[in-house]
C-alpha cells in the first residue's frame, strides 16, 4: 500500500494522510478539523474505489469557504491517483 500525505488549504484540518491499495482507498486521518464529521468520513470510506470517493466528495464546500475537508480529500485522491497512474 502506497500512503500518502496532503496538506490542506482553506480547511479547519492541517493535513490529511491515506493509503491506497489497488485503487483502494484506507486508513484516512485527518489532522485537526471537527472531530465528529473528521471520524466519520475514514469509516464511511474505507476499503472504497478512490475514483469514486473523490468524485462524490469533490465540490463539496463548508459554508462560504468554498472547499471543505471533504473536498480537501476528494482533491488529495486524485492527485494521488494522478500519480500512481505515473508510477504504472
């Protein structure tokens, strides 16, 4: 499994880390961020496509701050997608 580090912007989280095996997606953390929604959002993931994830997840804003925790992982996904596409 290939893990990741993503630190984030425009978000109450400081960084986001995963792994991604197969196109699968595990063991999310995030670091700071509203504990409740941030400890959901691993649980209701785990061992899903990343493809998908970050598809549902992208766009998804917190109040007018125009991304949010979610989105912040929907972008770190692809861009780790993008480059475990490379290393194929």
């Amino acid at each position: 499994m290939t893990r990741y580090a993503y630190k984030t912007t425009g978000t109450c989280s400081r960084e986001i880390t995963f792994g991604i095996e197969n196109g699968k997606v595990h063991d999310v953390v995030f670091d700071g961020g509203c504990p409740g929604n941030l400890q959901a959002i691993p649980k209701l993931i785990e061992g899903k496509d990343a493809a998908e994830i970050a598809a549902i997840l992208k766009g998804n804003p917190c109040g007018k701050r125009g991304t949010s925790c979610a989105d912040q992982l929907a972008i770190a996904l692809e861009q780790a997608l993008a480059k475990e596409a490379q290393t194929a």
